[in-house]
C-alpha cells in the first residue's frame, strides 16, 4: 500500500476531531468562497450548501478574485471572504485575501496549517488537524476543508457520517478495479453542492492516473458532451435527492451508448448505498473518489505519491 492509499483509509479519525469544532457563520450581504484547485472545487460546492442555508454565496478561483473581483460582485468590499487553502501559501489564495482585507472585506480562513501566511492574514481562522503523512495529492485536507465549511454555513455534522462515508469508499473499492477495466474517459456529473464535488472527483482521477477526464451538471450532459460516450467511457454519477428521476433516465441512455455507470445512491452498474442525510453527500462520497483515483493510477502503473508535474503548493515567483 502506498502513502497516498495509506492517508486517504486513515482520515477517518482527523474527521472524527474536526466534527463539532465550532465556527459561526457571518451575517454578510454576500459570502465569496475563495480557493485554486481542489480548494476551488471545495468552494463552489460550499456556496451552493450556503445559498441552500439562506446565505447568499458566490465561489471564485483565487487568481480571478485577485484580479476582478468586480467581474463576480459589483460591491466586493463588502463582502465576506472565506479562502480556502490547504497549505495556506498558495500565492493567489493569499494574495486574493490580503488584497480583499485591504478593501475592507473581512476574511475568513480555512485550512490545515495555522501558521501559515494565510493564517495570519485574515481575521477569523478556522482549523484541523491533518494527517501529517498527506502527500502532494490533496485527500484527507479536501475532506477536512469541506466539513470545516460546512459546519461554518450552520450544517451540524453526526459523528455518523463517519462510518457510512468509510463504508462507502470501502463498497467502491471492492469493485475496483474491475468496474473501470479498459475505460479510459471518465465522466464526473453532480447537480448543486454535487457539482463542485463532481469537479473534485474529475480533478483527482485526472492528476492521480493522467487520464482525461470531464465533469458536468447531469442535465447538462446531452447538450454536447454525450457525443464523447462509448465502450471507454466510464461515468460517475452522484445522485440528488430531488432530481434522482431525470438522472436515472440519463444513464439509462449512457448504458446504452456504452458507458459503463458508478452510482452514488442510485441505479447504474454497480450502485453504491449513501447512507447520510441528502444534505451531506457530498462530503460523503469524497473518500471514495479519492480511492477511485488511486485504483486508477494503480491499474497504469502510475505512481501518486509523485505525479507528474505537480508540488503539493503553487508559489508563483
Ligand atoms: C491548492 C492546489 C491543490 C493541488 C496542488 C496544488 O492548494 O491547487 O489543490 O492539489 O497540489 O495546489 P492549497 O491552496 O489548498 O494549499
């Protein structure tokens, strides 16, 4: 087993210390969550959980809220900024927040190092603790980041959720890698919050095994992309609760084109059973699409702890 497989089957107990950790949300006219890669992809599906919470939120990659804000918010200096950062050193997520506090917004960090520049460069810091083997990968501080985010829009989070997202990655793996054996297009769909999350899962599949890989709103699907979808196609389909009826329609037609369907919490070739509240999918499944990263790259011969061309921070000269 390698260190990447090691730390993402060991998060369980750094969640089990970050539930509770308490963090009240802000009364501000509009919440921006800020972040660059997977802590972009963290910060689109916290928005979203935030409007869905009465909050009014945007999301914005750090380069982009640097350097226009005014592009996403006409009043951007007033609003609440939440940066997002693993390591707390990405040049654009800290600049973003330093320029953004300058302005007069206020800001609110989230990560897993509190001595880091962003740190000590915003006004509320929200923490945890992470497993301290975590390599360049991002696996246990995505799933971190994102509880610590949601307990900060007022979602209380059960300590159950635990054991039915390990259960989860558990269920996925025994199938893998078979159930993606030869696919070399991977399809990540989600509605909503799930939609950041399916970004997520595009993104580790994609920097783990350097497959190409795509990620849509479900409905979105048939108007293009579905022109991709043959016998290497493989889809991941993160079902909603409200939307459950279209999106078995949808991969129902996928099937039939030739993917091959993973289901969370719904039919397809193999569906896996998500035993939590609707409202916190999406922190369920997160450790079960960082295994199917990993299995991927495995099943390539691609090493994870070192991927190709990338560091664990982006520090930009
Ligand atoms: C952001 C990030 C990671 C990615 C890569 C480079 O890091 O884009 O998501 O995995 O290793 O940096 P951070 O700001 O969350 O530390």
């Amino acid at each position: 087993m390698n260190t990447t497989e090691k730390v993402i089957f060991e998060q369980f107990p750094y969640w089990e210390k970050a539930i509770g950790s308490t963090s009240a949300p802000h009364d501000a006219e509009l919440t921006v969550f800020v972040g660059c890669g997977t802590s972009y992809n963290l910060a689109l599906s916290l928005a979203a959980y935030s409007n869905m919470a009465g909050r009014p939120a945007i999301a914005a990659p750090g380069a982009e809220w640097l350097n226009r804000p005014g592009a996403f918010w006409p009043r951007w200096r007033e609003t609440h900024v939440v940066a997002l950062s693993r390591s707390g050193e990405t040049t654009e997520t800290v600049a973003a927040a330093k320029a953004s506090r300058a302005a007069g917004a206020s800001v609110t960090a989230v990560t897993v190092e509190p001595e880091s520049s962003l740190a000590k460069n915003c006004d509320f810091l929200i923490k945890a603790e992470t497993h301290p083997d975590e390599g360049i990968v991002m696996t246990v501080s995505a799933s971190l980041m994102l509880l610590l985010g949601m307990q900060m829009i007022g979602q209380e989070i059960p300590h159950s959720i635990v054991k039915s997202a390990h259960r989860l990655a558990d269920d996925l793996d025994a199938a893998l890698p078979g159930v993606i054996a030869n696919r070399s297009h991977f399809v990540f769909l989600g509605s909503g919050p799930l939609y950041g999350v399916a970004l997520e899962g595009a993104l580790k599949l994609m920097e783990m095994s350097q497959v190409m890989t795509q990620a849509f709103h479900p409905l979105e699907y048939r108007h293009g992309p579905i022109s991709l979808v043959d016998e290497k196609t493989a889809v991941v389909m993160l079902y909603s609760a409200d939307q459950k009826a279209a999106e078995t329609k949808l991969v129902e037609e996928l099937r039939e084109k030739g993917a091959v369907v993973i289901g969370f919490g719904g039919p397809a070739d193999l569906e896996l059973t998500v035993d939590c509240d609707p409202a916190l999918v999406g922190l369920c499944v997160l450790p079960g699409l960082q295994i199917l990263g990993e299995r991927s790259a495995q099943s390539r011969k691609i090493d994870t702890v070192s991927p190709r061309h990338l560091t664990k921070v982006v520090k930009l000269a």
